[in-house]
C-alpha cells in the first residue's frame, strides 16, 4: 500500500501575472487561469483519486471546482493550506517593498525561514501549519492518490519539510509556476519526490501562451 501525494499551485490570477505579493488577498482566478483548471480537470478526471484537499482561498476553489464536479467529490478545506500571508506587503510590488520596507526586504531575502515579511508569517509557521494538514492525510489513507491544491510559497515550503530541504532556501530551490503539479510517493524511507512542476496537462496552445 503506497499513498500518492499531489500537490498542484492554483491557477492563474492577476496577482500572479504581475509578481505582486498576494496572501491573504483573494483574487479570482483570470480567465486563462480558469482554463488551466478546466485543462487539469479534464487530464486528471479519469484518475482514481481518494480526496481533494484545498486551501479556503476563491483563487484554489476556483481551481478544484472542475475536477471536482467531474468525480462528483466535494474539495476538503483546510486554513492550514491557506499561502504565505504577506502583511503589510500585500498587494504591493516588490519595487515598493525593497524601497519601503528595505531592513525587513533584505532579511526576508537571507532567511525566510525565521524572518518574515512585515507583519506576515514566517517559513516556520507555514511549515507548522501546512505539514499539520499533510499529517491528517498521511494518517487517514495509507494508500491511493490525494490531491493538495495550495499555493506557491505554502507548496515550495511543504516539498522543502517532505524532502528534507532548508526551509531558508524554498525561494531559491524549487520553482513552481501556476497550475503546476508536483507529485511524492510516500515509501518505507518517506517521501520520494516523482514530479517537479510539471504542467503537461495544459493544452499546446495554452501553453504557449504562457511561454512553457
């Protein structure tokens, strides 16, 4: 009995367009972002999947929503899945950040593991949080395929817990653009690392679109 853990970044939003620093802001998904989920859903619908565990975000939701429909299962929300919550850097570029908040910008960029942008949240707490979901799947099916639906940096600072990476180094180590999927087997030794943000279920044309 093997459990399959995918973990799949939500689909485009505007913030993600522009690089903007977006936590606790909750955009819609654009409208390419909602055929990256229509694409995801119509590759992954056949797959037998045991659950589909989100964070409470619309941008995640959005995402889940056409697979979801297609196997008939209600997405499981979970606040530990929630992103990174940026604090006084939301919706500000990093421009901004570097010219206002440059003590607090230089320190996020050393080590983010245990300095946090302006009254967001630090790695560690991520880490707290999200593995905590990841416990409560790992206890509950012991085999089968669930899938993670989350965001960026929550994603990057998961992969980092399960593999055994730094924490400090999950911006520099592990890319993962949008509606990107990674996928782990959980082994006798833990987890084993099968896929990195691939996004081979987008269409040609989409694709391309996007510059992959």
């Amino acid at each position: 009995m093997v459990l399959h853990l995918y973990l799949l970044r939500h689909g485009e939003t505007t913030h993600s367009q522009t690089g903007g620093y977006c936590g606790d802001l909750d955009p819609d998904l654009t409208a390419e972002g909602m055929l990256m989920a229509e694409a995801f859903a119509t590759a992954y619908q056949q797959f037998p999947w045991q659950a589909v565990y989100t964070s409470p975000m619309r941008r995640t939701l959005a995402t889940a929503a056409p697979l979801c429909r297609a196997i008939a299962q209600e997405p499981i929300r979970r606040e530990g899945l929630r992103e990174l919550r940026y604090g006084a850097w939301e919706g500000q570029t990093q421009a901004h950040v570097r010219e206002h908040y440059a003590d607090d910008y230089q320190k996020w960029l050393t080590e983010p593991a245990w300095n946090p942008p302006t009254d967001g949240e630090t790695a560690v707490q991520i880490a707290n949080r999200a593995m905590a979901v990841i416990a409560e799947i790992e206890a509950t099916y012991t085999d089968g395929s669930v899938l993670v639906i989350s965001h960026k940096a929550t994603i990057r600072i998961m992969l980092c817990s399960l593999l055994g990476i730094d924490l400090g180094r999950y911006r520099d180590r592990l890319d993962l653009p949008t509606c990107a999927l990674s996928v782990l087997r959980f082994e006798k030794y833990g987890p084993m690392l099968q896929r990195l943000g691939d996004r081979s279920h987008l269409p040609p044309e989409l694709a391309q679109r996007l510059g992959t």
